[in-house]
C-alpha cells in the first residue's frame, strides 16, 4: 500500500521542494533552464555537454549543449507515465522504463535517433508487477527488476540487444523476504559495474538487503544491511566504484529530515556492509562517485559530499533532487522536482 501512496505523492506533487541554497564553498549545483514542470527521477549523463532527464508527464528531456537548451523528446501520447528510470549511451540512444496506475502502464520504450521516434518494446502483463529500475552492463546488455509479482522472488528482466527484446533471467534468485521491495525513487535501486557483476538495494520489509550477481542476472546471492528498513524505508540508491567498494542510501520517504541509519558502506563487492554514522541522518534518493574518494548524495532535502570515501559528509545544497549521475569526474548531474536539472561546478 505505501508503494502505492509514493506513487501517488509523487503524482500529486505534494512533496515540497525549497531552492534557497546558494551552495558551499567547493562544490555546488548550477541549475538550467529545462523549461518543464515534471519531477524527474530518470537520469544519465553521458558527458559535460550531453545528458537525458526522465520524469513525470511523459517527460523525456535530452541537451547536448551543456545544459543551454533542452529538448522534450517523449514518446507522444505518454503523458500520463512517469518514465522513473533511463539509461542513455550517447546524444543519440536510450531506453526509457515508465510506471503507472494500471499494470500496462510499466513500458519499456527504446530511441536510436535522439528522441525523435521510439520503439515501445516491452508492456507489463502482470497484475501485480511494479518495475522500479534498470541498468545497463554495456550498450547491449541490461537488467529491468520489478517488485515480487508472487510475493516471493524479484522478476528480472535481461536484454541483449540494447532494450529491443526482453527476456526472464534470475529465476533461482533468493526468496524476498514478506513486504520486501525495490523503490522507484531515482533509477539507481539497481545498478551495476559495466562488467558482469549487478547489485539490488531492497527496503520494505524486516531488513533492507542487497541481491548480487556475478553474471549478469543469471545467479544471485543475497546480503543484510544495517540500513533501517520498513513499508516506507530502506535502500533508494547503490553506487559501486569498481567491484568491490560501494555505498547504500535511503531512509523514509515520510519522514524526510528525519531518517538515521540511512547510510552504509561495503568494501567486499556488497558482500558484508557496515553503517556510516557521519552521514546525514536525512531521507537519500541518489548517490554516486566522482572517485574512488568522492561521492555525492542527494534528496529532497538537501546534496551531502564526501571526500573520504563516505566515512564523513558535508551538506552543499539545500535544495530539493532526486537522482544524481557522473559520467566522469568533470561531468556530474541531478535532477529532481519541478523540472530542475543542475550539473556539478567547484
């Protein structure tokens, strides 16, 4: 039910957001000029000029200048989707995941051209699927995760071929545990390295764990963590640098400013995680690495950085994101209510 009202809320728009940071010394958000309304929880940036933003009201914005101008590039006669989750390889190709009311309302859409026509190649049939995320190995090879449609297992969906076709993969994965979930917060409840290995983040039930596989979907394993996890609570965000060092984030999507045990840390591939008690007790959406000593993370609250490899945090910006991408270094970008879309200035 709770799955359902963060739906809701973020179709209604009753989250408030607040602008009123001018940034910290050192890092800050520099916002552009996207012309759009939506809150957008679907980004990927592809390099300091080009990026993509997903969100609600069929949104699907494209720049490739930077941030200057933007482009509503969405598949027509969408508007009552919210694309939740995008991943894009260049100025030219990306695959978009939508979520809705009504279960053929979970798409998958594909792009080769920059927007300007999609392919709707995959359209849920399942009653009671709700897909949260996806990620990309490479160009040609993915995972999208939906929400345990018989309550029991995550269903996993591969492709190979750029998001053209779509198939079931992860059938021996672990049982979910009673009221386990993924959330659909930011597209990073499920992430990978670019090589074979992919992670899951979960929240929901007794404990917020991560799923692992080493072969793209095929097997998995399973890991507690210490995050506090419940029908609103858990993990929202991974983000790996490399195989084996990486960062979980979340909290409670009701209680924004309010969230402790919200952050953790591992250094065995998501083996085993431990707590990071300097990290802002504060609900996190999105998170990811500059280097391997820098992360970001963000949510409607406010953007945290941390130089020390996630053990201490500093606040930067108070105003409201949802998701956070780096293509490089030099070439980070978030995204968040009413239409706001920033990229990373020192």
């Amino acid at each position: 039910m709770l799955k359902r009202i963060f739906l809701l809320v973020a179709l209604s728009g009753l989250v408030g957001v607040s602008f009123a940071s001018a940034g910290r010394p050192g890092y800050a958000w520099q916002d552009t000029p996207t012309g759009s309304t939506a809150r957008l929880r679907g980004l990927a940036a592809v390099s300091s000029t080009t990026a993509w933003a997903s969100g609600s009201l069929g949104t699907v914005l494209r720049t490739t200048n930077g941030g200057a101008t933007w482009q509503q590039v969405g598949p027509p006669g969408t508007q009552a989707l919210q694309f939740r989750d995008i991943e894009a390889f260049d100025a030219d190709h990306a695959v978009i995941m939508s979520v809705g009311d009504n279960p053929t309302d979970f798409r998958i859409y594909v792009t080769s051209n920059g927007g300007q026509t999609w392919a709707l190649t995959f359209v849920n049939q399942e009653p009671t699927a709700f897909y949260d995320c996806m990620t990309f190995f490479d160009d040609r090879r993915g995972l999208a995760v939906s929400d345990p449609p018989d309550g029991v297992h995550f269903r996993l969906m591969a492709t190979d071929d750029g998001g053209l076709t779509w198939h079931l993969t992860g059938l021996q994965m672990p049982a979910a545990l009673p009221g386990e979930f993924a959330f659909a917060a930011s597209g990073q409840c499920l992430t990978s390295d670019h090589g074979r290995r992919a992670w899951l983040g979960t929240g929901g039930g007794a404990q917020a764990r991560v799923f692992r596989s080493d072969d793209r979907g095929v097997s998995w394993t399973v890991a507690p963590t210490p995050i506090r996890s419940g029908p609103s609570a858990g993990i929202f965000a991974l983000a790996f640098h490399g195989q084996q060092h990486g960062l979980a984030v979340g909290g409670d999507f009701l209680l924004e400013t309010a969230s402790p045990d919200n952050f953790a840390r591992t250094g065995d591939g998501g083996s085993s995680w431990a707590l990071l008690p300097g990290a802002p007790p504060e609900y996190r959406s999105g998170a990811t690495w500059l280097n391997s000593n820098t992360a970001l993370a963000v949510g409607p609250s406010g953007s945290d950085v941390s130089q020390d490899g996630g053990t201490s945090w500093q606040r930067f910006d108070d105003g409201s994101l949802d998701t956070v991408d780096c293509a490089n270094p030099t070439a980070c970008w978030a995204a968040g209510a009413s239409g706001r879309v920033a990229y990373l200035v020192r």
